[in-house]
C-alpha cells in the first residue's frame, strides 16, 4: 500500500498570515541578491558608477538581510501566538442559516466562497440540526514559528477546536472537505480523523451514505458523482504489485495528500448506494431524511436500511473496511 500522508497540509510552510516578519523583507533581500551579481556581472568595466551601485546594493542587501533575522519583539510574538491561540479574537464571521465561516480578517473573499459552498449541505438538513461553525486555524508546524512564539503560547495549541477547522486554499478539494465536514457533524460522524490518523469506518452504515447526499447539495448530478465516487488507480501504484484495499476503492475523501487524513472511511458498495440515492428527486430524499432523521442518522442503521426507506434495491453485504491511514497516491 502507498505510504499514507501526513495530517493536515501536504505544503511544509504555513500561510503568510502567520508569517513573523513582512515577506517583503525577504523578497527585497533576494531581489538586492539578484542585482549584486548583476551588477559583478558588470564589473569588468570599471568605473566609479559601477562602485557606487555595489555599494548601494550591497546595503540593502545587508540591510534586509538584517531585518529578516533580528530577533522577534515580544509584541509580535504575542500577537502571532494569539492568532494561533485565538484565532475567534482575530476574525468576522458569515452567517447562512445554522452555519458559519469564521474567517481572518483580509479573507472575507475566502469566507464568501466557503459560505456558499456549506449553506445548502445545511440547509438539506431538518432545523433541529447545527449551529455548525468552520473556522479558518493555524495551517503549519507550531515548530517552525520561532522559540520566542513558542514562548509567548505557553504550551497553548492552535484554538478553536469547537469548530470545524478550515484552512487558507479555495481549490477543489477543499471546497469539497468543507461541505462533507458540514455533513458529517450534521449525521453525528467525527470531523477529525482518530489518533494516528485512522478513519472512524462507516462501511454499510446509513448515516455514511447520507453524509454524502447532503455533502452534494448544491451539485450537478455528475458533480455528485464524482464526490460519492472513490479517485482513479494511480497508474504507479501498480510498481507494488498490491491490489487496492477496499478502503482504497471505498474512499471519498477529495484528496488525502493535500487535505490530510480523512476522518471516515466508506465501503465500496456505500459509494454504489450513495450514486443510487443522488439520482433521485431531492425533494423525495429530503422529505423521508427529514420524517426519519433519528433513525438514519443513528449508526446501527444500514445502508440497506435507508435504500429500503428510499424504495431502492438493497446492496447486501457489504466489503469488510479495516481502519487504517487512508494511502496517498501521488
């Protein structure tokens, strides 16, 4: 199997925001770089022009060189670790319904996209169900930010773990975590893969597959196959000469390697049921979920149970899913 990937982000850095410095002391520092050897480069020539332009570069190479590598004030490293900390202290917050994005400030453009994309998952659901609040959190290595922020934490971790936890990218598949995290706290799921990052397994478990219907609200019906439908072989994982577990042809999850860890895992026949259950109305859906929400949200009811409910053929018995990290495929 694949080596499986690391939790949270696939990138090592975190998002500028929680940079110590302003990047464009670095960005000055390389460009100051890029005109000393230009102007070496040009030396040959001589002249007292070409001594006095070294002399200024070379300054503001030193310079910037400098203020990227003094020592963190006390301010600034208080005011980091609280954004990390405390992050509902640096944030506003979009409100549609019984759910929110909680967003930095200078993101509302994230928050206006994430919104958008989370309303109808929650707004499939009866009203009896949320508030359900996604916060954008700290995205990095809390290591990687400096003794002197370490210091100014107190051995605090990154806040906000009441929330579901957003981080700063607006592609595919985080649009898409976003919504079947909104789902998964709705049907009672964990948000969080569990400890060493395995998957709470949900194989032939009715409330797995209505995660996936309220997580497509709002989708085009091939867009909500796609998302009920597990990623294509990764034409290298042949090299292993290892057939793809039945979590591997059960998984759901937008993108493992760029997302983390998923925090459930789905059989291969739940995915044929969840295909089965988007093809029909959603008005038809949405009314029997809402007149039998306690009993197919709860986890001893099963996929067969809900397709039952739903007047469509029964899948059996269902592949045996081990809970193990989900593998990365590229």
């Amino acid at each position: 199997m694949p080596a499986s990937c690391p939790r949270g982000p696939a990138t090592p850095t975190h998002d500028l925001l929680f940079t110590i410095r302003p990047v464009w002391w670095h960005l000055a520092w390389l460009v100051a770089l890029v005109a000393l050897v230009s102007v070496l480069a040009f030396a040959r020539h001589g002249g007292r022009r070409t001594v006095a332009v070294f002399g200024v570069v070379a300054l503001v190479a030193a310079g910037a060189g400098i203020a990227q590598t003094r020592p963190v004030s006390r301010a600034g490293a208080a005011r980091l670790a609280s954004l990390v900390a405390e992050p509902e202290r640096h944030q506003s917050c979009l409100d549609a319904g019984r759910v929110s994005v909680c967003a930095y400030r200078g993101y509302g453009a994230y928050a206006r996209v994430m919104i958008a994309e989370v309303a109808p998952v929650m707004a499939a659901t009866p009203e009896a169900v949320g508030p359900v609040v996604h916060r954008q959190v700290f995205d990095g290595t809390l290591a990687n930010l400096g003794p002197e922020v370490a210091r100014a934490l107190g051995g605090r971790g990154v806040g906000a773990r009441d929330a579901l936890p957003l981080g700063f990218r607006l592609g595919v598949s985080a649009r898409t975590a976003a919504r079947m995290t909104t789902a998964f706290a709705a049907v009672g799921l964990p948000v969080r893969p569990r400890a060493g990052d395995l998957p709470t397994v949900v194989a032939g478990q009715a409330r797995g597959v209505v995660a996936l219907w309220l997580a497509a609200r709002g989708l085009s019906l091939g867009e909500a196959g796609t998302l009920a439908s597990p990623p294509a072989p990764d034409p290298h994982s042949s090299e292993t000469g290892e057939p793809p577990s039945a979590q591997d042809r059960g998984m759901a999850w937008p993108d493992s390697c760029d997302l983390g860890a998923s925090p459930v895992a789905w059989a291969p026949e739940d995915l044929t049921a969840a295909r089965a259950v988007l093809a029909l109305p959603e008005a038809a859906v949405r009314r029997v979920l809402h007149a039998r929400w306690a009993y197919l949200s709860d986890a001893s009811t099963t996929t067969d149970d809900l397709l039952a409910a739903l007047g469509l053929a029964p899948i059996g018995p269902v592949t045996p899913v081990t809970a193990e990290p989900m593998p990365c495929t590229y």
